[in-house]
C-alpha cells in the first residue's frame, strides 16, 4: 500500500519541493496538520451519519 505526498509530484505552480517541505514540517510540528486532519475527519463523519472514530497515527 502506498500513501502520502509525493514531493517530486508536485505542481510546477507550487514552491520548490524543498521550501514546501519545510513548510509543512513547519505546520507539522505546530500541531496544525493534525488538527486540520481531526476536523477533515469530523466534517466527513457528519457528512456520511457516521462515528468518528480515532485510529492510531
């Protein structure tokens, strides 16, 4: 199975791969990625009458 972002597939209209990185290393570490991923989560739970349920990171 394969996931997640990748780099080197990256619109040209985006920053350079390096400085996109940094930034969501950045995000990351703020805790923002997560948070944005919990409300994704919670919004589509919502959506489909579903539970919201946490599985590990």
């Amino acid at each position: 199975m394969d996931s997640g972002v990748k780099w080197r597939a990256t619109p040209v209209e985006f920053p350079p791969r390096d400085r996109e990185y940094v930034l969501f290393r950045r995000r990351r570490d703020h805790g923002l990625v997560k948070e944005f991923r919990d409300r994704l989560r919670g919004q589509s739970a919502k959506r489909w009458g579903t539970t919201r349920r946490r599985r590990p990171v």
